[in-house]
C-alpha cells in the first residue's frame, strides 16, 4: 500500500528534464548576484539623494557599474588572517553564512508555467508540501556563519557581534513565524505555490494586515539592517562580527546581507502581496497580465518595492539602543502575533460553524470593539510615582537644565557639579558646586 499521498497542486515539480533544472538553478543563482550589484548601487543613489549627495555615478551609466568594480578591489586586497583566529572555522563562516542565502529562494515561485524552450514548467524551480518551513528553516542556518565569524576571530568586538547576532535571530524569528500562521490558516497549505494561488481574488496583506505588518518588522530585524543593525554597530562594536575579515570574507558576509534581503522580501510578496499575480488587480482588464513571462515582472517590482523600504528605513531612523530592540521583540510584536492568531483561528472556526450569520455579526464586532477599549483603557501599565531623585532632576533651575542627584540627596541649582560616569546608566556627582542653593 502507497503511504505516500501526492498533493495534487504540487504534481508539476519533479518532472522537468535535468537541462531544465540546471537552467533554473543558474538563473537564480545570477539573478540574485545581479540582483545584489543593483540593490547595492540602488541603496548608495537613495541615501544620497536624501542626504543631498550625489552617490556613484562615474564606473558605468549612471555610475551602475560601481558595485561591480567595489567588488573586484574587495577580491583583489589582501586576505588577513588574524594571528588569533581560529582558521578553519574563521574561512568556512562566511561560506556558511552565504550558502543559505542562496538556497532558501528555490521554492519561491517567479510565474505559473510557461512553454520553456519547449517543456511546460513552472517558474519555479521546486515545491514542497512545507516549503514556508523550509526557507525559515535554511535561512536560521546562516545564523551559524555570523556566530561562527565571531567567534572564530579572536576579538572581543566580534564575538559580542556574534552573540548580538544570534539573541537578535531568535527574538525576531520567533515573531516572523507567528506572523506567518495566519497565512497558513487562511491558505491551508504551507506550500508557496498554493498560497500565491489562494490569492487570486484577494491579497493577504490586505485582510491580514497585522500579520504583514509584524512580518515587514521582523524581517528587518532578521537581516540585521538598520534601523536593527546592532550586530555591526561601529559606535559600540567597530564593525561586529565581521571586524577582523577582509577581502573576499568579507564580501561573502556583504553578499549573504543583501540576498537575504531579497529571500525575505521575495517571501513578503509570495505570502502578502499576491506572488507574481499582476498588482492592482490590472488582469480584470488585460487577460495576459498574469500568463507568460510578464508575472515575472510583477514579481520583481514588488521586491524591490520592499526592497526601498529597507533602504528607505535606513536612511531615516536611528539605530535603537539593544534593551529597546529586545524589548520591542519580546513584549510586543510576540504578544501581538499570539492575539492575532487567536483572533484569526476563532474567525476561521466561526464562518466553519456558522456563528456569522447576519444576526450575529452585530454581537461579534460589539464584543471585538469593547475588548479592544478595555485593553486600550486598562491594558498599559499604571504610572508609578516618581521617587526622590526623579523629582530632584525634573527641577530645573531658570534659564538652564536639570542636574542630576547629589550622593546625599537633592539636586544643585547654582553652577554645575562635576560628572563621573561610573557604570553605563547611572551618572553621579563628585562634588557639591562652589555656588548655588541646594533643592
């Protein structure tokens, strides 16, 4: 007896000839380089052009060469291996990092079947029945590279960017995740290809917007990207990780950075904003919008749309400081996406049952609205009152700005103390000031 049971929207991968399957993989394997070389020299004219630069525009039209002659210096400088190093681990951490990167895109799906040189295939180059899992499941892999990169270097500054690394890697993979359960409930299937097919008629991103809107946070946190790049914070952390590699190692983890980039943004589109399907719903009027080869260029205008939000946060916002980065993981975006999986999972089982009926629905967004109140109203944490040192620094003399609390209490209102930052977070004063009265 056959154990094995055939999902009948998969039975069009496996089949192709080996000559279809080798064109497929070189074709993901250039598009993503080329893809890098764009998104690179991309992001260099945005931040430019919002900083009143003018960005690259000398190697190539329009300076899209430049990126390609970046990366030749990088594979012509001098490899240094720190003396310290740990040296096999040190060369294969960035393999380890890139390698991921390039194979969790073999399940995204580019178009629907096509005449390829005379086969029918999909433009995809494989599924599987949790192909979903499959990319989460790759893409933690590269986590290894970065953590090994660290590690392996024999710097304090690295391993500290590794350790970042990984917290920050499980803390946003675990809200990237439940984001996606939602997609998984509505579709009923983790297969990328069925998923793109379930919105046909209507995206997820739409009538899922709080699972998308976790997804896009995540998903910047996942690829340590600003305003999330605490890894490689030069400010505390020289370069990260990546502070002791040089040459092509280091433009290995360059490389991994920006196709993950595209893999994360590539799987925004597949489960949020229809795959390939034509935006704007243009097929209602124009037939061939989603046949042939253009669902290929739908597909790439909606990753590189993501693909500005990354630039676009980049050059705008900060770089957090890490408690708040922690903190914005695990007390809100979980709690959030755990809620909205219920909210989700009951609404599924209601319209199952019948429970929405046209009497119903009334009572069912009247009780929605009030737990939505109460938690709004009730919900947030109660104000505590503020204690000695905290009234003494809102004090602030005229003309000029709170002083921070003398040893023996109170706050200084004449001329200023000398400061000793003695840990991190707490700033005290060494001496009373000659003059002024005290609070």
């Amino acid at each position: 007896m056959n154990l094995y049971v055939v999902d009948e929207g998969l039975q069009a991968f496996g089949q192709d000839k080996w000559w279809v399957i080798g064109i497929k993989v070189l074709a993901i394997f250039v598009i993503l380089v080329l893809l890098t070389l764009f998104n690179i020299w991309w992001e260099r004219r945005v931040v430019a052009r919002m900083q009143h630069r003018i960005g690259p525009n000398v190697n190539g039209p329009f300076g899209l060469l430049q990126s390609l002659a970046d990366g030749a210096k990088l594979m012509f400088k001098e490899d240094i291996l720190p003396k310290a190093a740990d040296k096999l681990v040190f060369v294969l951490a960035p393999i380890i990092a890139v390698i991921p990167a390039f194979v969790t895109f073999s399940v995204i799906p580019f178009g629907p079947e096509v005449n390829f040189f005379g086969e029918r295939t999909p433009l995809q180059l494989t599924d599987m029945p949790m192909a979903v899992l499959f990319v989460m499941g790759i893409a933690s892999i590269g986590i290894y590279g970065i953590v090994l990169g660290g590690w392996s270097s024999g710097s304090t500054y690295s391993l500290l960017g590794g350790l970042r690394s990984s917290a920050q890697m499980i803390s946003y993979e675990v809200s990237m995740g439940l984001a996606l359960v939602a997609v998984f409930l509505y579709a009923g299937s983790m297969s990328t290809s069925e998923i793109v097919a379930a919105q046909d008629d209507l995206w997820f991103g739409l009538i899922l917007l709080p699972s998308f809107v976790i997804y896009t946070i995540s998903m910047v946190g996942e690829t340590n990207r600003a305003p999330f790049d605490l890894p490689e914070a030069e400010g505390e952390l020289v370069g990260g990780f990546h502070t002791e590699y040089s040459s092509i190692k280091f433009a290995l983890f360059f490389l991994a950075e920006y196709v993950n980039m595209a893999t994360v943004s590539a799987l925004a589109t597949t489960l949020f904003l229809g795959g390939w399907h034509a935006p704007f719903w243009i097929d209602e009027f124009w037939a061939g919008a989603n046949q042939g080869y253009w669902p290929v260029l739908w597909f790439f205008g909606k990753v590189l749309f993501f693909i500005f939000g990354f630039i676009w946060l980049r050059g705008s916002l900060p770089r957090l400081r890490y408690d708040q980065f922690m903190a914005l993981g695990w007390k809100y975006l979980i709690p959030a996406s755990l809620v909205w999986i219920i909210a989700v999972a009951t609404l599924r089982v209601a319209r199952t049952e019948g429970w929405l009926d046209n009497d119903n629905v009334p009572v069912v967004i009247g009780v929605a609205l009030v737990l939505i109140l109460a938690l709004f109203f009730f919900g947030g944490e109660k104000d505590q009152p503020a204690t000695t040192d905290e009234a003494d620094l809102a004090t602030v003399r005229p003309g000029g700005f709170p002083t921070p609390p003398m040893p023996g209490g109170g706050a200084v209102r004449g001329a200023a103390a000398p400061l000793v930052f003695d840990s991190p977070t707490r700033v005290t004063a060494t001496a009373t000031a000659s003059v002024g009265e005290e609070a």
